[in-house]
C-alpha cells in the first residue's frame, strides 16, 4: 500500500510541475523541423503536379494574439480556395480563414490565432483548391511565435 502510495504522489507532483507555465522550453535552432515553412526566409512554396504555390505571411514571425495576412499565389489560376488552421499537436479549436480573391492567381486572407503556453506551438494550414476541374488540398506547417 505504501508503494501504491508513493507512486501516486511522485505521479501527481511530476504533472504538476511539468505543466508549470513558467517552466517555457524553447526549441533549440538546431532541432528546428525541416518540414516546417519558415516564412522569415521566404515563401512557403508548395507543388502540385506542375503548379507551384507560393504562401507568404506577414508579419513574418507569426505572432500569437496579432492580426496575421496570409498571401496565396498560384503559377496558374485556381478556383474555390478555402484554409482553415488547426494545431498540428495540440487542439487549438478550428479556425476558418476566408480567403478572398484578388486575381486569378492571387487570394489573400487574415486571421488571428490564441497563444500557446508552451513556447512551442505548430500551426498546420488546410488548403483547398480546384485546378483544372480537380479538387486538391495541401498542408502548411508553420511554427507561430518564430523568431528565427
């Protein structure tokens, strides 16, 4: 019984401590994952099949509880372009982005997403879009709160 009890509370004490919000890890740059999109380098770019899609977000940081724009561009025209955002390894709710169009390549769409507590929090972006009369989805993967 006393077992019993001692793991209970070694148990309880390491999930209390191990949540603590003043306890942020930051990941180190050198364990950045590759397949993330790092927009401060550039734009995301994405393929599918000949076509190649080009995401870039301002400000480039992503910042968590900031207005964010997302900019689509397409090297041919597309068509029914929806995004929603999701926490790729935590439920953050989902979050629909009405993307409008600005030409037959080109849609633009804001957002504002919530801060996460531990200093990590990936984002991953559903895209959806007709080509060609084909209906096509890709996902972007970005880290908010990116300081480089």
């Amino acid at each position: 019984m006393s077992l019993r009890l001692n793991l209970l509370l070694f148990l309880l004490t390491f999930s209390l401590t191990a949540c603590n919000k003043e306890a942020k890890q930051s990941p180190l740059k050198s364990s950045r994952d590759a397949s993330l999109c790092q927009f401060s380098a550039g734009d995301c770019i994405k393929k599918v099949g000949d076509t190649q899609l080009k995401f870039n977000l301002s400000p480039v940081s992503a910042p968590s509880e900031k207005p964010l724009t997302l900019t689509l561009s397409s090297t041919l025209p597309i068509t029914n372009v929806n995004l929603r955002l999701e926490g790729r390894d935590m439920f953050m709710g989902i979050i629909p982005v009405k993307m409008q169009q600005s030409d037959d390549t080109t849609y633009i769409g804001n957002f504002v997403y919530g801060s996460c507590s531990s200093g990590y929090m990936v984002w991953r972006g559903f895209v959806s879009f007709s080509l060609n009369g084909q209906d096509h989805t890709v996902i972007v993967d970005f880290l908010a709160d990116d300081n480089g």
